[in-house]
C-alpha cells in the first residue's frame, strides 16, 4: 500500500514539531519521495544522524508503504552536516 505525501508529513512533523516540511512525490506513484527537514532537533548532529532521526519517525515504513525516500535535513540555520 503506497503511502500518502500528507501522510508522511504528518509522521514526520508527529516527531519534528517545529519542523518546516516539503513532500514531493518523485515518480507519483505514492512511494517514491523527496522530503526537505528543517529542524532545531539536528542542530549539531552528522548528516547520518539527522536522517536516522526522520527515518525512525516513520516507524519502519520504508522498504513497506514508502519504497524510495530522497532526504535532506538542515537546521534553521541552513547548516547541512
């Protein structure tokens, strides 16, 4: 079942409350993204860090309901470890 791009918003705004979010479906088939973070929570953590962060927020849901997810995370800032 593909999941949808509010879907996966709100997963990761449920765990990044402050987080300023962009979905975008990559191939519009519901389960390849790109999704922009932008959130304090990452503020001196590695690039690998970050996304361990957001792919926990979705709770085993990649390789599942999402097959494909292209991330970036900042910082308010616009650090990018």
């Amino acid at each position: 079942m593909a999941m949808t791009p509010s879907e996966l918003e709100r997963l990761i705004r449920d765990a990044f409350p402050d987080a300023e979010v962009k979905i975008e479906d990559l191939a519009g088939d519901g389960n390849h993204y790109r999704a922009t973070v932008v959130s304090a929570a990452f503020r001196g953590r590695t690039r690998l860090q970050q996304h361990q962060m957001v792919y926990r927020a979705l709770g085993g849901r990649m390789g599942d309901e999402l097959h494909a997810l292209a991330l970036r995370t900042l910082t308010p800032a616009g650090e990018e470890n």
